[in-house]
C-alpha cells in the first residue's frame, strides 16, 4: 500500500507560465501556416485627355456632312470645328486647320493628298435659255455660246471649241457669274456642287457630259498627322471604328 504523499499520491506540477498544454503535432506531420494575406493593387486612372478641337477646312460646295456625322458619334469628346476656304487660298489655308476638303490640282509633296470624289461639270444658263431644254449636254451643244468665267473659277481655262468670250473681264465670284447668265448673258460651267450651291429661281442647270471634271480630296500636311486626323482618314475611307489603320 503506497504510503501518503508519496509518488502516486502527488499531484502533477502546474505547467510553466499557466497556460494550457498544447496538442503536440503528429510526429512528421508539419503544422500548417496561415495564408499570407494578398496585397489589393489598384489600377492608376487613365489620364483625361487634354481638351481639344478638329478643325476641318472646307471648300465651297464641299459636302462634309456624312463624315461631321460619323465623326460626332465616334469622337464625342472632341468638338469638330467647320471652317470655310477659298480655293484660291487653299494651299494656306491647310497649314491653319488639322485637314482640309481641296479641289485637285495641289502638287506640293509637303502635304498629304487623298483623292474623295469627282464632280461632274454643268452649264448654268437662265432657265428660259433654250439649252434647258434637255437633260444632258455635250461641248458641241455650247458652240456660239457667250462662257462668262469668274476670277474663283476652279476649272481653269476651259477648252470648249466654237465657244465666244464675253466683252467684260471675268467677274470677281462664281455667284456674280451666276446673276449675270440669270439675265440671259451668256453660260456659266462649273462643278455640280457650286451650281447647287448658287441655285436660283431664274436659272438652272444641265450636266456636260464630256466637260472637264473636278477632283475633290482631303489633304493635310505631312508633319501634321496627328491620331486625330488618322481617325478622319479613316472616317472618310469607310473604316468602321473597330477597323485596323
């Protein structure tokens, strides 16, 4: 019989520090870490554009407004600005705008040329003329006929045999032109565009089916390309907005 207080009566000593006894690990077992906790990385903003306007230079008769259109519904945040050019001033006129509708001939290698479209000439004469009484004409048509030109004439000197010069000097614009065949003087050939542009009660027009056409083209100038304006290239090309350049 073991005697009080000996070994089996003792009671077992508290543990160092009070705390509670730990379940040791399994023996070649490894206690898990807790997962490190992962650092959250925000995306920096992207920078706001710098505010900005496309300035489009434009020729009279130009019609632009498909394009304007396309423009505004895929560059809303960048005003386009319609700024009206004389002809005769074009080539200048560019170096002040992002990109220009021209009339052809622009030989300067300084600048970026794009062929749009060409005009079908048409002879305006006062709507009782009696070259108003078909649909179409042909430069045999306009033999012995009075050709009043303009000094903004975009056609250049006109080649149209059996053809008469009027005793007065080319008048100062295309609409002065146009007032003075509206009297019954003489005919006027320009571009379709510039006879809409002009249009009159007292005149009207015909096409001249193997006149001189005009070249309308888009240009800018070769330093100037800027994404702005690869975006109207685009534009006026046909390119959808998901297209490659």
């Amino acid at each position: 019989m073991a005697k009080p207080g000996g070994a089996a009566g003792r009671k077992p000593a508290p543990r160092r520090g009070g705390g509670r006894a730990r379940n040791p690990a399994p023996h070649g077992s490894v206690r898990p870490r807790e997962p490190k906790r992962s650092k959250v990385v925000f995306d920096a903003a992207p920078a706001a554009e710098e505010p900005r306007i496309f300035r489009l230079g434009a020729i009279p008769g130009a019609t632009p407004g498909k394009w304007i259109d396309a423009w505004k519904r895929r560059m809303p945040q960048v005003p386009l600005e319609l700024v009206p050019i004389e002809v005769a001033d074009q080539r200048a006129a560019i170096e002040a705008v992002d990109a220009a509708i021209v009339r052809l001939p622009l030989d300067d290698d300084d600048v970026h040329v794009i062929a749009l479209y060409e005009e079908t000439p048409v002879v305006v004469a006062s709507s009782d003329s009696h070259l108003m009484a078909v649909d179409e004409l042909t430069t045999a048509d306009l033999v012995g006929e009075i050709v009043v030109t303009s000094m903004d004439d975009v056609l250049g000197s006109l080649d149209l045999p059996g053809t008469l010069s009027p005793a007065f000097s080319a008048l100062p614009t295309t609409a002065d032109a146009i007032a003075t065949v509206a009297a019954g003087v003489g005919i006027v050939v320009v571009p379709m565009s510039l006879a809409r542009l002009h249009q009159r009660k007292d005149v009207d027009h015909r096409p001249l089916i193997d006149g001189p056409t005009s070249t309308v083209a888009l240009a800018w100038p070769r330093n100037g390309t800027t994404s702005d304006v690869e975006t109207f290239v685009g534009i006026v090309r046909g390119r959808t907005a998901n297209s490659s350049r």
